[in-house]
C-alpha cells in the first residue's frame, strides 16, 4: 500500500469480498481479514444487473462463491462497458 499512496492510487473492495468473508467458518480469520477490508474504500454505485445478465455474460452461478466472484468480474467490467 505504500506504493499506492505513493503514486496517488486509490484501493476499493466491493461487498462481493465481504459476502465471502462472511461464509469463513473459522471466526478467527473472517475477523483478522474483516480488519484487512475495513483499510479500503468500498465500491459504490455499480450498475445493478438481473440473474439472467450475470449469468448471459459470464456463465452459470453454481454457488454463493460463484456468485461473490461474478460480482467481482461485473466491478472490473463495468469500466470497459
């Protein structure tokens, strides 16, 4: 993160991460890296898509974690759009 604030470069985590951390079984470590997230800024206003444009553009969401990581690609993507 140094570098980062070295250069200007601001660091966000969208509530996907947040979704995953909060299926940590093991207490300990969903808090250890609940206190990692809460030094970023959190993503705000992304575009909201339907299940079947999630899944028309990225394929199939088997699971909460597919779910997590397409709502990460949708946050990278939305840039590009």
């Amino acid at each position: 993160m140094p570098l980062c604030s070295e250069y200007g470069v601001s660091l966000f985590v969208e509530g996907a991460n947040y979704d995953d951390v909060a299926r940590d079984q093991d207490s300990r470590r969903r808090a250890v890296t609940l206190s990692k997230l809460a030094k970023f800024q959190k993503l705000r206003g992304l575009p909201s898509r339907t299940e079947a444009e999630r899944v028309a553009r990225f394929g199939p969401i088997r699971s909460e974690n597919d779910r997590s990581d397409v709502r990460l690609l949708e946050a990278l993507a939305c840039n590009h759009e």
